[in-house]
C-alpha cells in the first residue's frame, strides 16, 4: 500500500476511541437524528435515522475531505458531521434512501 494512501493503525485506534467515547453522541442522537458508523473491510457505513420521509429534504456533502455532513432542510435546519480517518472524494460516495434509514456507503479505496 502507497504511503500516501495508507492508514497508520495508531490514527485509526484514536479516531475509533474517539468516536465511541464522544459524550455528545448519545445526545445528538436524540436531539437531532441518529447516526450509526460502521467500518468493514472495503467500505465505511453511515446509517442514519432521519425523520423525513423524501429524499429531497436530505443534502449530503463533504466538507474538508474529512468528513461527511448529512443536513436535513426543515425548520429549523439540523446537520451531523461525520469524521473518517480517510481523504474523501465525491466518487468514494453511495447512497441510498429507504423507510426513513440514509445509508451512505463510502469506499476506502481512492479512485
């Protein structure tokens, strides 16, 4: 694997400790929609609840090729940002919408 692309098993360890002991995130979860993450072997999963049945009503971006923001345009306009331990390009990114559950794939490999 290419330096440039590889992950040091180190930042990925704190990025994971991270996410799993942010004390916000129980509490976002509740007051503005829940988000799941879940890493497998060439994908990264964002599951999110949201509560809007039309996909219209969601915007999903990158921001920083760091992240992912999943915002949803009521009132008020409520978002969650997603750090990933990876650089992100719009070509990485799938999704899919269905009974109110956003899956947003996102693959490890850069293309």
């Amino acid at each position: 694997m290419d330096d440039n692309q590889g992950l040091n098993l180190k930042e990925v360890e704190q990025w994971m400790d991270q996410f799993l002991e942010d004390p916000f995130t129980t509490f976002l979860d509740e007051a503005m929609f829940p988000v799941y993450l879940y890493e497998m072997c060439e994908t990264y999963l964002i599951e999110a609840q949201v509560p809007t049945s039309k996909l219209k009503n969601i915007d999903i971006y990158i921001q920083e090729q760091q992240s992912i923001i999943i915002q949803l345009k009521n009132e008020p306009t409520i978002s969650r940002e997603i750090i990933l331990p990876i650089q992100l390009q719009e070509n990485q990114i799938n999704y899919q919408f269905k009974d109110q559950v956003l899956q947003v794939l996102i693959s490890k490999k850069m293309e």
